[in-house]
C-alpha cells in the first residue's frame, strides 16, 4: 500500500521536500478515518513522489480521494497533489516520473 504525491514540474526542488512532507500529513489528516489510510499508517507507510505535467495533474485530479495543495511561496499556486493511500492506482500511475531533485550542489 503506498500513498502517492504527484508534484507539478515547475515547482523549485528546494520547495519540493516541505511541499511533499505538508502534503502527506495534509492527506492524513484529510482521511485519517478512511480505511485504507488506517491501514497504511499502521503498517509500513510508503510514498512516491513524483513530478507531473500540467496535462497529467488535471487528468490526475479526476481520481478520487486526494487533497490539493497550494504554495504561499509561489503566489498560492497548486503544486501538489496527495492520494489516500490504496494497493491498486489507475494505469496512469505507472508512467509518472519518480521526483529526483536536478539541483546536486
């Protein structure tokens, strides 16, 4: 069972780990009587994160159970997006892109 954060392309990577941890526990709290959370935090919980177009976070909004996020720091922008954790995601998930920060510095 894993909980999936889908992160806009153009969001700055230094935002990127705040952004991915408020979003999880934004999810959490969202959900947190949903049966599958309750069975993801009590167990091991896995997340991927992963770095979406524009095109596949609207088409990625049409799923259910998810909370969006926006940024103060970029005018409140949507950046992100959080899915109740569940064991089986729709095709699409399988051909996101793992988030891997581009800055190595």
């Amino acid at each position: 069972m894993k909980m999936y954060i889908l992160v806009k392309q153009d969001v700055p990577d230094k935002l990127v780990p705040v952004i991915t941890a408020h979003a999880s526990l934004a999810c959490f709290r969202k959900f947190e009587h949903n049966e599958n959370m309750q069975t993801w935090i009590n167990g091991i919980f896995k997340k991927v994160v992963c770095v979406v177009s524009e095109k596949e976070f609207i088409n990625a909004t049409k799923e259910t159970d998810h909370i969006i996020l926006t940024e103060s720091a970029l005018e409140n922008k949507e950046v992100c997006i959080a899915f109740v954790p569940r064991e089986e995601y729709s095709k699409m998930f399988k051909f996101f892109r793992m988030w891997t920060p581009q800055d190595h510095l």
